[in-house]
C-alpha cells in the first residue's frame, strides 16, 4: 500500500469524522479538510504521530464569507498533507502554530498583513511583507478590497 494510503487510513481510524473530506488527489498528495474546532487536534496528530516534520507553507483563502488555510505539511517519505481549515471572515482568529515550526511566524504575519486575521499567540515583532506604514484595515488579499481613495469601477491606467 502507498505511503499516502497508509497515512489516509490511519487518519480516518483516528478520526472517523474526516471520512468525505479526506482525498488521495494525486500520487504523494493529501488533500483534508477540516472544521477549525478539530483544527488543532487533527494538526497535532499530523505533526507529532504520523511525523510530518516539514511546514513547507501556509496558504490564505478569501471563500467570501470565510477565510480558509491551508497548511502544508511534508513528510520524509514526499507525501504532502494539505490541511485546510476555515474561520469566519467577520472574525477571523487563529492559533499560532509555532510551537509546532518557529519558521511559521513568517507565514503567519503575511497571514496577519494580508488576509487581516488575528492570529494567536503570535509575539510583537514587525509586520510582514507590507510596510509600517500601510494603512490600518487594509488587506490588500482580500476579495473586496480596494486601494485607498480608488472609487467603485474606477480603473487604475496604471496598472
């Protein structure tokens, strides 16, 4: 049995929940999704028991009403589990994960810059990838929005 079904099937009698949202999308790849309150405990298992040493990165999702994750663990063997997980848009929260990878505070503070989510347990530190000086509320990943001082259906000929 491939080390991706191997991995599928321990997922599943671990967590029988997981059962319609666990796919094999291709070889070596994992796609799972999960509601963000078995986020951590799905997570955990993924990291410490089945071993998936490598965070290789975290994508943010703008889903219109929710905001959605997907992290992308590797495992020595080249599987790649991609754990995606949801939160609602108006309040978007997260846990850091650093404990788990101290190089996800990078990820995460694009996540913070970006996508406009609070992430938890996150320490001070300087924003990331955008400047001190960009303005409050501004998440430029983010569907809806726009530059400041650009009208509705305006076109920047700049662009």
């Amino acid at each position: 049995m491939p080390a991706e079904e191997d991995i599928k099937q321990e997922l599943l009698s671990k967590f029988s929940y997981l059962q319609d949202h666990i796919s094999i999308t291709r070889p070596r790849r994992i796609f799972l999704e999960v509601n963000y309150s078995n986020f951590p405990e799905v997570f955990d298992y993924a990291v410490k028991l089945l071993k998936f040493p490598h965070l290789c990165t975290i994508t943010g999702l703008d889903e219109q009403e929710n905001l959605s994750f997907i992290y992308h663990l590797g495992h020595n063997s080249g599987v790649l589990l991609n754990l995606k997980t949801s939160v609602p848009k108006e309040n978007p929260v997260l846990k850091t994960v650093i404990s788990y990878f101290p190089g996800a505070e990078t990820y995460e503070r694009e996540l913070v810059d970006l996508l406009g989510v609070k992430v938890e347990g996150l320490p001070a530190g300087n924003r990331y990838p955008l400047t001190d000086d960009w303005p409050a509320g501004e998440f430029p990943l983010r569907k809806d929005w726009k530059p400041s001082g650009e009208k509705e259906g305006e076109v920047d000929k700049n662009a």
